[in-house]
C-alpha cells in the first residue's frame, strides 16, 4: 500500500505515532440562485466551513495564481507531512436539505488558476507562466521579474537560462515565491521555509537571460499528469454563449494541444460558482473542458479563446488533481467511501494540497443548501 509498507504499519502510523486527521466540513449552495439539474458547480467560493475563496482578479488577468492549503476556503488536512506521504482513508458527504438528491461530490486538489476578466474579448488571449527576471547577489536574494506577472505568495516555480543561473541558485528545482512588491520577491527551496521566511541567498547575478515559470511538479510530481481543467465564474456572466477553446501543454511537455472540434459551449448568463459549460444538452460537458485524444493531463494553458463575448463578468480557469467522488441517492442519508478496504485507492494528499469540493446538481437545488461530510487522513 502506498505510503505504508502494511496494514499493521498504517495502524501503528496512526494510534502509536499520532499521524492521523480527520476533517469535518460543511458547505452551502452558492446564494445567487437555485442550481439548475444536471449542471455541475463549483464550491470553493462558496460559504461554509471552510469559508468561501476569492477567485477573480487578483494579481495579474490571464496569469497564473497558485492555489494550497494556506489559501483561505481550502479544507485543512494536518499540514505539510514530507518525507512521509499522506493518504485518504475514508469520506462521507450528506445533506438533510429538501431537492438536494441526487447529487454527486468531487474532491479535488485545485492548484491554482487564471483569472480572465476580459470576458469581452474574443479569440486567443495568451496566458501567463513565466517572466524573465535579474537578480541580485545579496542575502537574501531578491530577484526582479519582467512586467506582466504579479506573482503570488507561494506560487511553486522553476527557472532556466540561456547561460548560467546566480550562484546559489538551481536548474529543475522547485521554489516558491515571496512577494514583496508586483515585480519583485524571494524564494524558498519549501512551503515550510517560506512559512518561516527563510529564502534562498546568492553570491553573483549569473550570466545570461534567466526566466522564471509556475510549476506543478511540487504536487504532480509527473508535471500535469491527471490534470484537468474547469471554467467558474466569480463574477456572474453577462449574455453571450461564446464556444470554448484551449490550447495546452500536455502533461508529456507537447506544446500547442487544443480542446477536440466539438468544443465546449458557455452557458449565458452563467451565475457565480457554476461550471458555465456543463449542463444538458448540445456542447455541455463535465465537469472537465475535454482534452485532445491520448492527453494524460495539462501542465500549463497556454491559450484562452471565446469565438464570441459575454457582455460582461469575471470567469476563472481553474486547474485541479480530482481525488474521489461521492455520489448521493437519498436526502439524510450519508454517502460514504472506505478508501483502504473497498477501492483501495489510497488517493495520495501532498503537501501545500488545496482541497475543495465539485458538485453536481442531479435535482434543482435550492439556495443555500447545506451540505455536510468528513475526510479522514493518515501518513507514513
């Protein structure tokens, strides 16, 4: 079993050295009107216990911002646990509120996203990954990044250079960014070091251009395999039924994939937290924006495209790990799944994961419909 080499190592992890967690959570229906049948939602923006995220514009439009578990409205799973891994046991979801059922959840690691707030524009809009950057030879280092990406807190990077890097700094290897300023900031070699504002320090500037571009490696470790991509607003959308394009780098490290000819269709005036293609009938898709034909994942969208505008809002391209799935039959009765015995899966957390729910609304559900449900965690 991953993680533990038995079940008596597992059982000994957890009741002799303390490595378990459970997690007990709550959530509501987004407040912005009843979730339509057969349309899947998205809930870290929505209230409850944790609270709701705030998606939208911050830092830079079209640029990558990394999502984890210090980001408010993720679901706490214990904290970094490295060089141990962790693991979910069990998970339950229920809900005693009338027209919820059916309903099916989905746990997923959500690593961050892109906020697009020019939903007005049509065609290819270029995301952002990467800057080039100087740095300083100073303790600690502080390096400059090229206008265009304020990078956040956090935020998983490596970089490379067409001569050699500062000394004290290395090629394929995970940082993670301090900001101090828009263009500017630190890095640390761990999310635990970056806690305790410990950063790298070099001794030269290097030669060369450098640049500096997000990463998934830190929580997939095969760099986007198993990635996939959802679209939410956080602002509501305004009229428009724009088809959907991506163009990607797959989890392999090809360039220039696109979304399949059948392509996704936005919803008009799609609300707050819905996944503004899914649904039923023609271009309805979900959860997931379809990848190219033998794609294992995405490691970075290069690429954003409306054929047509909304007339206005906010939308987010949020990029995620899913981990399991819940479906739900019948009002107050909980649906569950053992993780170890029954599938034994073992759905791997790591650390910095940022742990949120997708729902899908099998009946129209009312506003503010709560949901409840607890995860238990343990590592070794």
């Amino acid at each position: 079993m991953a993680g533990f080499t038995s079940l008596d190592d597992l059982i000994n992890e957890m009741t002799v050295n303390g490595k378990f967690r459970r997690a007990d959570w709550n959530k509501l229906t987004h407040a912005v009107g009843t979730q339509a049948a057969g349309t899947w939602y998205a809930l870290p923006h929505a209230t409850g216990n944790p609270g709701a995220m705030t998606l939208g514009a911050v830092g830079t439009n079209l640029a990558w911002h990394v999502a984890n578990d210090r980001t408010a409205g993720s679901i706490y799973h214990g904290g970094d646990v490295s060089p141990d891994t962790k693991h979910i046991l069990n998970a339950s979801a229920f809900s005693a509120a009338a027209t919820t059922m059916p309903a099916i959840f989905m746990l997923v690691d959500m690593l961050g996203w892109y906020p697009i707030t020019t939903t007005t524009t049509t065609g290819n809009q270029a995301m952002v990954n990467s800057r080039t950057f100087t740095c300083t030879a100073a303790t600690p280092a502080v390096l400059t990044v090229a206008a265009g990406w304020d990078i956040q807190d956090m935020t998983a990077v490596q970089l490379t250079t067409t001569g050699t890097l500062p000394a004290g700094l290395s090629l394929n290897t995970t940082y993670y960014w301090n900001r101090t300023a828009a263009t500017t900031g630190n890095l640390s070699t761990s999310l635990a070091n970056a806690d305790s504002a410990t950063y790298v320090a070099t001794s030269d500037t290097g030669t060369g251009t450098h640049t500096i571009t997000m990463t998934l490696a830190d929580r997939c470790p095969t760099n986007g395999a198993g990635v996939e991509a959802f679209l939410t607003p956080s602002v509501a959308l305004g009229a428009g039924t724009p088809n959907i394009q991506l163009t990607y780098t797959d989890s392999a490290g090809n360039t220039g994939n696109t979304t399949p000819t059948t392509l996704p269709i936005s919803n008009a005036t799609a609300p707050i937290g819905q996944i503004e293609y899914s649904g039923t009938g023609a271009g309805k898709f979900g959860p997931f924006i379809p990848k190219a034909a033998g794609d294992a994942g995405i490691r970075l969208v290069e690429q954003f495209n409306y054929n047509v505008t909304h007339t206005s809002g906010t939308t987010n391209l949020v990029l995620c790990r899913p981990l399991l799935t819940l479906p739900m039959t019948t009002v107050g009765v909980a649906a569950e799944r053992d993780l170890l015995n029954q599938v034994p899966s073992l759905p791997r957390v790591y650390d910095g994961a940022c742990l949120v729910w997708l729902m899908y609304a099998g009946a129209a559900t009312p506003v503010t419909s709560a949901f409840y449900g607890h995860l238990d965690f343990a590592w070794g």
